[in-house]
C-alpha cells in the first residue's frame, strides 16, 4: 500500500488501528481513487487506547502536517562509496574536484575540508586508494580491489540472514528468527518469548538456534521488540493534549467531535478511558508526567513518542545500573517507560529532575551494547572491512571494534545509532522542562487503568499458560520413541532394519541367526551395513572404517546388557555409545531421571558442537 502502485480500481482503504505516522496513513489512504480527477478516501478503525493516536494522525493528514523528514546528514559509508567511484571514473582525480562535487550534494554541503581528507587517508588504509601528495594537496587513484569494493556496495540496505529455531524436546523447528536479534539477544544462556512461551538460548550454531523452553517468562525478551513503526514526538505530545482535553471539558463529547473528525462510539471509548484513569490516578498528558509503582516496577507515563522515551528509558537505565551495580530491565511503548528495577519511584523522579550529560551518558552506553556491535557490522560491510558474506556468529567483532576504534566507521556507527534509534535532541528537550518546572512529575502507588494496558500490551505474548514441566518430559518421551534408528547384527551382517525407537523389543534378537549383538545405530548410516560385512569378511579396514566398526560394537555391547533402554539412550541427539553408557550406568530410580539425564546430555551436546574440530 506504500510502493506508490497505481492501483485506480480502489474506492476506499480501510486502516485497522493506528498507522503509527502521519506519513504513512496518507501513502494508505492515497491508493483509493488513485487517478486523474479522483479523490482519495480512508477510514481508520481503531479501538481502545488506540483512539488517541489514530484520532490525531487523522487530524494531521487533515491538515496535511507531515512528520519531518530525517536526512542522513553526511554519512561517511555512503560517501566512501561514491569517493571510490569518482576514482573509477578518473584515474588522476584531485581532491578539490571530489571535494567540490561532494559539497553541491545537500547531505554534505556541511562537510569540512579536515573531515574530507580524513576520510580519504583512512580509504587509503584500507587500501581502496592510492593518495599522492602534490604541491596543492592530493591525486587520488584507484587500487585494483575497488571494482569489487564498489559493485558489492550499490545498495546500503543490509544482508540480513535467518536463524531457524530448534526445541531441544522435540529436536522440531519452533519458528525462525531475524539476524538482528540474535546480534541482541542470542547470547547462550538469555531467554526471550517466542510461539507464546518462554525460552533459553542453548547455542547458535550456524543458522540454528537450540533452545529449551524455561518458565522465566518475566525476564524473556519478545522475539517482536523493536519492530513495530516508531510513533513520533510530536504526534505522541499531541496525544497527551488530546488526553488534557478530554480531562478538563465539561461536554468531553462535543468537544471532541467538533474538534476531530470522529463517530461518537469513538469519542465515548476516549472518554471512558480517561474516565478509568481519573478514578484512582493521574492522567498524564503533555504538561504532567506520572510515575507509579506496581511490585517490582515503576512506570513512568511519559507522551512523547517512541524515539524519546527509548532515549529516556536508555538514560534512566544507564545511571540505575552504574548505581545499584544491578542490570535494569527496560520496555518502552510511546506513552510509557516501564522499568523492573529495585530502585524506587522517588529515585527515578530525581534522576530525571536533575538529568545531566544525557549525549555522554548515551554514547558509553551504546557503545557497550549488541545494537552497536551489530550497526557497526553493517557499517564495516559498506566500508569493505568485512566482506558482505562474514556472518556475526564467525567473526571477532569485539577485536574489529577495538581496532577501529575513534575510526570513521566508528563514529558513522554512532551518528546511524543516534538518528534512527534515539532522539536525543528532543529528550534534552523533556529533561530541561521538567528540571525547570515546565512539566510536572506526580508520584502514585498501585496500577492505573493506562499502567496496566502498558504492562499487558508489552507482555501480551507473555500472557499465554507456560509449558507445565509433565507436558515437557512427555513431549521428550515421545519423541525419543517416535526417532527411527536403523537395527544392525554384527553377528551375522544380514538383519539390517530401520524402525521407530518405541517398537524396539525388549531385548531384541536377530531373526536369521538369533544373535543378540544387535547394534543400534542413526538411521541414515547406511555405510554401517558395508563396514559390518567387510569385517565379517575378514577383509582389512581402513583408519576411519575401523574407528565405526568399533562405535558399531560399542552400541551392540549396551544393547546385549540393557536391552531397550540402551536404545532409548542412544536415540538421543548427538548421544553416542560413550555417552549413552555413562547415563545407562548411573542406574536412575525412575524413569524420568533417566529421560532428564538423556535431555541434560543433549544439551551439553548442542552447547559443545560449535567448537569441536
């Protein structure tokens, strides 16, 4: 609905719930009567808290105030990439003409001189460049790696790759996962919501996540966070006028349906909102800032939009840690900080009273997180650093960080972190009024009506009933017995059957010489079957032969003393005959011992497969 299709068949879009800008809703909107003499029409349906913020996006597109545009100003990848290709079209260029055509270009009229030439030596040592100094300045020349520097950067949008995700109980994929949050989050042993339930990371390896699922649900981060369209400062102020509005009229519904272009079920959802809110609690708006507490968090009430209260809600948990020494964990929305933190409400009010070095205090910060560990793989890319191929889980991005430190990927780094993700501009802006007076911070204890909606809306996947631990060891047992493994006798060579681990005799037996030595082995191990008969042919093995015929044995030795058990045991993933015959020796007092230390092996298996050789 925003590609600009021309699509002159539509008569009326139909926007479910808030479009989150201005921007957008008219790019929706703007397909119906797409044509010559048309006129476009769209509605928003929308409910509960939404209201607000659809009612006012629906005013601004009325009055045609579109949200500002961010520009990249003088993006120093982007201009690495087009200093390379001035080169492929002039082999002796100077640097006052680069110089010259980088400076009619808008994102870079501000560019100094210093910066300029900066940049250039810094090309040289990555060697795309060659700089050779004259009496009035520089001849830059290409170096022969700068066709494919350049060809493989035309585009700055990321490769970004998926990650499948694996239940380690049913060895099954649950879902699949973005590369960005696994640059996160996707440290072994963190725990996120995914398919409405917990889980912890076990290892990545590869494009393959291992998890377990664990009833830490409180600290689990979405697997969602991040993605939803960021809702601007001005529209979210406009929304805590809206809500000042509704607070101090006497006819809330006149005034609003004459204000705004709305139905009257509309306007009463808005009033009844408020009218909840004001039973108990504050309403906060655009001049009064709320701060409650509910057990061990503390929810501020802030309306100024997503890029500012992440900004905000960054600060605040930055200063908290460096006090209490103890991790904050932090969830923003447009209209609201929520903070599970140990510290209280009376501290958190004196931080943003007297909030100072709020640029320094961010940078430190971001510079020691996942999200500038995997900007700064991107930037790196666009610079040639890291070919476009490296995958984040291979390379050493703490040493390629350190190396480049102070470095113009470095500080490009920053400036895309600070202009895409924060807004610190309009945050000082905030701290200022409320150090000054201009908005008021009301302190309450328990949960409003707004505190609550902010609490579930963030931890609505959280919602769902976790995995009770019965559901998991049968969900584990199931699948143990429904793995199929291939039935091999070493005895005699000739009964080679594939079945289902659950159908396995008790003790089995060769059907053809009724031999026990019956080895156990995965199913896809064909070549099992012609190694067992070179051997009982008596003819010589290889190194590698002889080291599977020995694993072949091991297995048939476990199957002779434990029967079926010992084939439960080895059906486990990545649980061998070594293995299987330390768990079979522990002699468990119950079966789901026996099936939790099988489990316990797999994961030890998924957690040390990565560095095996």
């Amino acid at each position: 609905m925003e590609l600009g299709i021309d699509i002159g068949s539509i008569d009326l879009v139909i926007q479910y719930l808030s479009p989150r800008r201005v921007a957008r809703l008219v790019q929706r909107v703007g397909r119906s009567g797409h044509k010559v003499g048309g006129v476009s029409s769209g509605v928003i349906l929308s409910g509960e808290e939404d209201l607000f913020e659809s009612t006012i996006i629906a005013d601004m597109a009325m009055k045609r105030e579109l949200e500002e545009v961010k520009i990249h100003e003088a993006a120093m990848d982007v201009l690495s990439s087009q200093i390379v290709g001035l080169s492929l079209d002039e082999y002796d260029i100077t640097d006052e003409k680069i110089y010259g055509i980088i400076k009619r270009a808008y994102p870079y009229r501000g560019i100094e001189k210093k910066d300029f030439i900066s940049l250039l030596k810094f090309l040289e040592s990555l060697r795309l460049l060659w700089l050779n100094e004259t009496p009035d300045g520089y001849t830059v020349r290409r170096r022969k790696k700068v066709w494919q520097y350049y060809f493989e950067n035309l585009s700055t949008i990321p490769d970004t790759n998926q990650y499948r995700v694996i239940s380690i109980i049913e060895n099954e994929p649950i879902g699949m996962l973005d590369e960005a949050f696994i640059a996160e989050h996707g440290q072994p042993g963190n725990t996120f919501v995914f398919s409405g339930r917990a889980w912890k990371i076990i290892q990545v390896d590869g494009t393959k996540v291992t998890v377990e699922p664990v009833e830490d649900i409180e600290s689990a981060v979405p697997a969602w966070e991040g993605e939803l369209i960021p809702v601007p400062y001005r529209v979210a102020q406009a929304v805590g006028m809206l809500r000042r509005l509704i607070s101090g009229a006497k006819d809330a519904e006149k005034a609003l349906t004459e204000k705004y272009q709305i139905d009257a079920n509309s306007a009463g959802g808005m009033i009844d909102i408020i009218k909840k809110q004001k039973a108990k609690h504050t309403v906060p708006d655009d001049e009064t800032v709320l701060i409650e507490t509910y057990k061990d968090f503390v929810i501020i009430h802030l309306c100024c939009g997503s890029l500012v209260n992440a900004t905000i809600g960054r600060y605040l948990g930055a200063v908290l840690t460096t006090e209490t020494g103890v991790s904050v964990n932090i969830k923003t929305d447009p209209y609201r900080i929520m903070l599970q933190t140990t510290a209280t409400a009376e501290r958190v009010k004196s931080i943003l009273s007297k909030a100072k070095d709020l640029k320094e205090v961010l940078t430190t910060e971001v510079e020691r997180s996942s999200m500038f560990k995997w900007r700064f793989l991107h930037v790196a890319r666009r610079f040639g650093i890291i070919t476009r191929q490296a995958r984040y889980e291979k390379i050493s991005i703490n040493k390629i960080i350190a190396d480049y430190a102070d470095s113009p990927v470095y500080k490009e780094t920053l400036r895309e972190i600070f202009l895409e993700k924060m807004d610190a501009e309009n945050a000082e802006s905030v701290l200022n009024k409320i150090s000054k007076g201009g908005i008021e911070i009301k302190l309450e204890t328990g949960l409003s009506f707004l505190g609550e909606s902010g609490l579930v809306h963030q931890f609505a996947e959280v919602m769902k009933p976790r995995m009770p631990e019965k559901e998991i060891f049968l969900a584990f047992k199931r699948r143990l017995l429904k793995t199929r493994m291939r039935l091999l006798c070493v005895n005699c060579g000739d009964y080679n059957l594939v079945r289902t681990v659950g159908d396995v005799d008790e003790q089995p037996e060769c059907p053809k010489c009724t031999s026990r030595l019956i080895a156990i082995i995965g199913r896809h191990k064909i070549n099992a079957v012609k190694i067992v008969n070179k051997k009982l042919k008596k003819k010589e093995l290889t190194k590698d032969e002889l080291a599977e015929f020995q694993t072949i044995m091991r297995s048939a030795d476990l199957i002779i003393v434990y029967g079926k058990k010992a084939a439960i045991a080895l059906a486990g993933h990545g649980v061998g005959p070594q293995t299987a015959a330390l768990i079979l020796s522990k002699l468990q007092p119950t079966r789901e011992k026996f099936f939790a230390d099988i489990l316990e092996a797999e994961k030890q298996f998924a957690r040390t497969k990565p560095y095996w050789k």
